[in-house]
C-alpha cells in the first residue's frame, strides 16, 4: 500500500480526534456525614445548654435554638421562634431555686445529612423550687431536630420534652 493512499484516512482521523470533545469526569460525591463528629458537636453544644439553663440565662437557652425554633415542655406549653422561648424559659426557670444537671445520655442519633440530624436523649435533672425546697429528681427524656447554621453552629430547630419524677430504685435482696 502507497504511503499517499494512506494519508487521507490518518488526515480524516486527526481532524476527527482533534474535534472530539473531551466528556468531563463527573465530580466525585461528598464523603458522607462522620457521626461520631457530629455527636461530639452536639455533644458540646449540649453541655452549653445545660450550662445556660443551670446559670437561669434564658437569653443564652434561645440562642441554642433556631430563629424559627419549636420548644415543647412536657405540660404540652409549646414556644415558637427564639423571642417566645427566651419568655417560656425565664418563665420556666423562675420557679426554681436551684437546678443541677446530670449527663445527658444520647440514647440515639440520626444522621440526616452534615448539617441535619435528630437526636434522642435521656437526661435527669435535681431541682428545688421556690414552692418545694425539698430537692426532687425528675427524669427528662427529649427529643430535638438539630440544624448547623451557615455559621457552624448546631442549633435545635424543635425540641420536644418529656419528664416526671424519677422512678425509685428497685429494693435490693
């Protein structure tokens, strides 16, 4: 076969490669939500809140939640964005004389995505009030709907309680 023969078809194909437009990589997916992280931020975050219900800072108690925020106490009293739950919660908190927190335990944590996740978490508190001086143990389980702000922070954006008195510890034999 000539060599002129030849150089039609390589021409045809050079042109035809160099006209070929490359197809993009499609971008690689996001690694997926660390849950241990986000427990250990929430984590934090939730001993700030207790800090800010144990120091009777209802200011500090509404920043943890978002502007449009739902908080449910137990008795079904429901506070809708920050402005009302800052009320609810110095209202709330008037009544004590002194509240001490234990550890929350987080029961359960669903990661929705890195910047959603719902939690659900038994905690107790002591508390005495202005009416009973006698220091009464209520038990608190809660469940809240977190959301991480453009800012960072994780906030709750509905929160709903449950308590009652704890329960007596079993006799022992």
């Amino acid at each position: 076969m000539k060599f002129s023969t030849l150089i039609g078809p390589i021409a045809v194909l050079a042109l035809l490669a160099g006209c070929a437009q490359k197809v993009p990589e499609a971008p690689a997916a996001p690694p997926p939500p660390d849950p241990a992280a986000i427990q250990a931020e929430l984590a934090a975050t939730m001993e700030k809140i207790l800090a800010a219900f144990a120091s009777k800072d209802s200011a500090g108690v509404a920043g943890f939640f978002t502007e449009d925020a739902t908080w449910v106490l137990p008795n079904a009293a429901t506070f809708k964005g920050r402005a009302e739950i800052e009320k609810g919660a110095a209202d709330f908190l008037a009544t004590f004389e002194t509240v001490a927190f234990a550890p929350p335990t987080f029961e359960k944590l669903v990661v929705i995505s890195d910047t959603e996740a719902v939690t659900f978490v038994s905690g107790s508190f002591t508390v005495t009030t202005k009416e009973n001086k006698t220091p009464t143990t209520f038990s608190n389980p809660f469940a809240d709907y977190w959301q991480k702000g453009a800012d960072g922070a994780w906030r709750i954006a509905y929160e709903i309680n449950a308590e009652g008195p704890m329960p007596a510890a079993p006799a022992q034999p």
